[in-house]
C-alpha cells in the first residue's frame, strides 16, 4: 500500500523527558516520522577507564513503548 501523504512532526524537545514522552504519546496513531532535537538523554553506567579513575560514561535517550522491551515497531 503507497500512501498519498506522509506527515511528518518535528520539535526541539530541550532535553525535556516529560516533554518528550507527550509529543510520543499524543503522536503515535497520526504521524509518520516524528523528527526529535535535542532528546533527553540519562546516564546508564560508567564503563572501566584508562584516564578516569571513576569510568568512563554511558548514556542513553529515552525508549518509548515496545521499545522498553527491546522490539522496535514494525
């Protein structure tokens, strides 16, 4: 199935993760492509390190829906 438009949302969340799950969650069922700037992002771990005692920083940006589960949607 071709569709006959695409609808695509873009917005400059400002690292706002509130923000930033509204705009996922009002936008699920109508848009195609939501374009993100600036996503929130939370540190998962610090990884060993050869130049900082304390290790080196892992971050992540927010997960949304299946893909909490590790399932992307299709």
């Amino acid at each position: 199935m071709i569709k006959e438009t695409l609808k695509i949302f873009s917005q400059n969340v400002r690292k706002n993760k509130t923000l930033m799950n509204t705009i996922l969650e009002n936008n699920k069922n109508n848009i195609d492509i939501i374009l993100v700037q600036e996503p929130p992002k939370s540190l998962i771990r610090r990884v060993p390190s050869h130049t900082d005692p304390t290790g080196d920083p892992i971050y992540s940006t927010v997960k949304y829906g299946a893909e909490q589960d590790g399932v992307g949607r299709s």
